[in-house]
C-alpha cells in the first residue's frame, strides 16, 4: 500500500503543477508524460522484483467463482469451478455470460461488484459471475498488479473450458474495475492463445493507471483484447488510466481527475462502475458525442451527429472517442442533453433529447 500511497502523491504533485500553470494542452500534454514517466517506473521496478519469484500457484488456489443466480449465490474455489458450474441447472449455455472482475485490495462481494452483478441478475437473462481474487489483489500494489497477469490467465482457461463445453466465445463479456480491468484484458490475451479467437467483450471501469499508463498493448487491457472493448474513464492522471485503450473510450466529464460531488479520488474513481451500472436500468439515458478533447467538447465543437450510446446498449460497431457531461448526483445520465457545453444547456436537461441516430 505504500508504494501505490508513493506513486499516486507524486502524480497528485504532477496534476497540482498542471492546474497552478494554465490551463493549455501542452500542460496537459506534460502531465500526462509525468504520469507515463512514473508508470513506467512502477513497471520497471515491479520487474525487478517479481520476475524471478517462486511460483503463485498455491495463492492463485485461493481464487474463486461467484455464480449469481436470482436469490442464491455459489461459491467455487477456481479448480472445482468447471465442474461445478457444468452440473446440470447451473450453467446455461444458452445464455450470454457477464462477468464482473474487482480491483484492487476489493473483493467480489463489496457493493462495487455485488451492486453491478444484482442489477445484471434482476434482468433474468444472464449468466452472472464474479471473480473473487482477494487474497492475490489485497498484497502490495505491485505485486497485485503481477498478480493481475495470473488471475487473468487462469480465468481466460475456465472459459476455454466453458467454451469446450458448449458456451458462445462471442457471449462472454468481462467488466473489469480498476485493476480488474487488466486482468479482464490478460483474460482476452490468453483466451486467444487458447482457442485462436477473442472473447465477445470487454467494458474497462475506468482501468487502473499506476504502472499502466503508456505501456505496451500486450501489458494491459487492450482493443485487440476482445472484438468489442470499450472504456469509460472516470479518475485520469490519479487512480485511472489516461489514454484510450479500447475501441470506444467514454471520458465523463472530461474523464476527471475530479468528477462532479466527489471530493476523494475513490469516489471519481468508482463512478465509472456506478454510470455503468445505471446504463443498464435506464438505456440510452447516456450518451457521449464523437470530439478531440475535452476543451473541444466544452467549446461545442465536436463533430455534429457522432453520437453513441455508452454502457449496456452500447453497439459493438462504436468507434472513437467520446465526451459527455453527467448530473452530481444519480441518476446521472442527461440524454443528448450530456453532449453537449453546460454553458448552452437547453432548458430541459433531462426529457428533451433525440435518440433518431440510433
């Protein structure tokens, strides 16, 4: 905990310089090489220290499967999973699979993860899992994100296994949180080495920055990771990652530091999950519009028309990268209202939009 304590004061330092200078984008631009500078340092030395350690494979027995289903919950320990969630009744192939990875020193059954895995139950249609890798995400943050590498890749054999059984690769989708989301892009990595396809999706809740920013795509989440991969960033230059990773990216606000009624970074942080969550009981109700930044976005000149829906609805065909604005509070969703500058808000922010692009 004290090297992510360490890492996470100097990039506070680097996002203070940003604000005291001005308020250009070669300041921006400078805050975010500080920020890839220190991940890059966080990386070398995890290297240093993790590369020749012994094995995991007595920690990694601890990971377990949570299956949801209405009112019960099951719990396997990840080498019984396969054959547990293959007895008859538990698993349906016939459904499309959502899977929800926690972050960091978090567990599957906080109310981050629970709340996302309940609202996808409620809807009867799904089977609902969740990754539990506490014991392996509650270590230093260096060696949980060495340890991301490996609870991605021994989850990516459970749904090769799954496949074999009978289940869809295009029907699994990974939702991971923070640094969950790496882990859901180690699972897409190895699943196609596994089975020489990808995964159907991957949704990154806001994805951990620290040691991530600017790497290498084969180190992190990545578009080639899934044949749909979006990203919504909620906390950039603090706790989430910066620059886009997928093929949508969805920047709420401006994609933070700060987000509107969040004083702590873990609130701007975790406001990623909680739009996400919400765009699954009322679809459509956010939207971002196609722009080259956030200065851009705030001077209404994106791009006319270049619309999309972010989160449950969200067509896999979505390309680029996208701004919008939410409410303080939830619900946050604005309508084609978010699209747009606050400063020409139209009277009505919630009920006057037009979803005929869809």
């Amino acid at each position: 905990m004290h090297q992510l304590n360490a890492i996470l004061f100097l990039i506070a330092l680097s996002n203070v310089t940003y604000k005291v200078s001005a308020q250009s984008e070669p300041d921006i631009s400078f805050a975010e090489s500080v920020y890839a500078k220190l991940s890059s340092a966080c990386r070398a030395i995890m290297n240093l220290q993790f590369d020749s350690m012994n094995s995991q494979n007595d920690i990694l027995k601890t990971m377990r499967i949570l299956y949801l289903n209405g009112e019960t919950m099951s719990s396997f320990l990840i080498n019984d999973a396969y054959k547990s969630l293959t007895k008859a009744k538990i698993f349906d192939i016939t459904k499309k699979t959502k899977i929800i990875l926690h972050g960091y020193r978090d567990r599957s059954q906080s109310s981050v993860s629970l709340d996302l895995a309940k609202i996808y139950n409620n809807l009867n249609k799904f089977n609902v899992l969740l990754v539990d890798a506490e014991e392996m995400m509650s270590k230093s943050y260096m060696l949980s994100v060495h340890n991301a590498r490996l609870v991605g890749k021994r989850l990516a054999n459970l749904l090769a296994n799954l496949e074999d059984y009978g289940a869809n690769a295009i029907d699994f989708h990974l939702l991971g949180i923070s640094l969950g989301a790496h882990i859901a892009g180690w699972a897409g990595k190895y699943f196609q080495r596994y089975k020489m396809r990808k995964l159907g999706r991957i949704t990154g809740l806001d994805p951990a920055g620290p040691c991530f920013s600017y790497a290498y795509q084969d180190q992190r989440l990545d578009k080639l990771d899934a044949v749909y991969v979006d990203v919504i960033h909620t906390n950039k230059l603090v706790q989430g990652i910066t620059e886009p990773l997928g093929h949508a990216d969805f920047y709420i606000n401006g994609g933070g530091p700060q987000q509107p009624g969040c004083f702590m970074p873990s609130c701007s942080h975790l406001r990623a999950t909680q739009i996400y969550a919400e765009s699954i009981k009322a679809p459509k109700s956010l939207i971002g519009v196609r722009c080259k930044s956030w200065n851009h976005f705030e001077s209404n000149a994106c791009e006319d028309g270049k619309n999309a829906v972010l989160g449950y609805e969200s067509p896999s065909s979505t390309r680029g990268v996208y701004y919008l604005r939410t409410t303080a509070q939830a619900p946050y969703g604005l309508g084609m209202n978010g699209t747009k500058s606050i400063s020409k808000r139209p009277t009505d922010p919630l009920l006057d939009f037009n979803l005929d692009f869809l």
